[in-house]
C-alpha cells in the first residue's frame, strides 16, 4: 500500500508527499536490516572487516572473519557464506564451495546470489541443464537481474533455443528502466 501510494504522489507531483514516504521507506530499510545493539550479532561488521581485508590483500585473515560470520549463523552470515563458497570454488575445492553455498537458506535475502553462483559453477561443471535451472531458480527470486538473465540466455541458447527469444524480451524491458536513470 505504501509503495501505491508514493507512486501516486510521484504521479500528482507532489514532492513534499515523496520525500516523506522516501524518508518512511528508508527509515523502515534501516530498522530491518541493521544488527541490533545487544543483540550480540556481529556478523556483519565481520562481513564489513572482511571486506576491507579482502581488498587490502589479505584473503587468509578475510578468510577468518568469513568464518566467524558464517559460524554466527545470523541474518548476515549468509553473506559470509557465498563469500566462502566462492573463495573455495575458485581454489577449486568443490566440495567445500558446496558445503557453505548449501548454508544459503532458500529464504534469506541472499539466496537470488546462491542460485546465481551456483549456475556459474554448475556451467563450469559442464552441468548446462542444471545451471539454466539455477539460473531460472535465481530469477525467480530477483527478476531484475540483469547479469543472470544474460547468463540464462546463453545458456539457453545451448539448451533450448525455442526460449532464447521470449529471455531476450525480459532482458529489453529490465533495460528500458536502466535507460531512465
């Protein structure tokens, strides 16, 4: 309802309304995805160390924090997770990669990655079937993807051919809304 609403504002010009239902919005996104105080999560602020660490080279200590992360098994431990699972499949130690892409719960936020990282090892594999369906899994969760839908077309473009085109039709209209920005 809030969303109808706003975009009726936005529809009426009325920006004072906008910036209210912006400020809502964003207030609400803080409160959810925040950790709490007391809480006694800090599986993103080892995320966020990590990160940092990873960047300034230091992949064995990112990989440390990743872990403590992971161990936590909070809210933002899957983050840690797909970090994990790719640091292993690129050392190539499937299993391993396996093991922390499977921590990734199909209702976390972080689960349209899971689908999207496991198609890109699956293709790797030489598993063309299963990663379309990965693909297809990850695009049902976040239908915006573009960087996914280009991997499905591909990869259809293998496997079903019949489907490349209605994929390339999605793909124009995801594009048009990049256009207006």
């Amino acid at each position: 309802q809030g969303c109808s609403a706003a975009y009726g504002f936005w529809r009426e010009r009325e920006n004072r309304k906008i910036f209210q239902s912006l400020i809502i919005l964003f207030a609400t996104i803080i409160l959810l995805f925040l950790p709490i105080p007391g809480s006694k999560d800090y599986s993103a602020y080892y995320n966020t160390h990590a990160i940092v660490l990873n960047d300034q080279g230091n992949t064995k200590k990112a990989i440390d924090y990743w872990r403590k992360s992971s161990e936590m098994n909070k809210p933002f431990s899957a983050y840690a997770n797909l970090a994990l699972a790719q640091y292993y499949f690129y050392q190539k130690e499937i299993g391993k990669g396996f093991k922390f892409l499977n921590k990734v719960s199909d209702t976390s936020f972080a689960a349209s990655q899971k689908y999207h990282i496991l198609g890109d090892v699956l293709v790797k594999l030489g598993k063309m079937k299963r990663a379309t369906k990965s693909y297809r899994k990850s695009l049902e969760i976040n239908s915006g993807n573009r960087l996914v839908r280009k991997k499905l077309i591909e990869q259809l473009r293998l496997v079903d051919p019949a489907a490349v085109k209605k994929e390339i039709t999605k793909l124009r209209v995801i594009d048009r809304f990049y256009d207006l920005l």
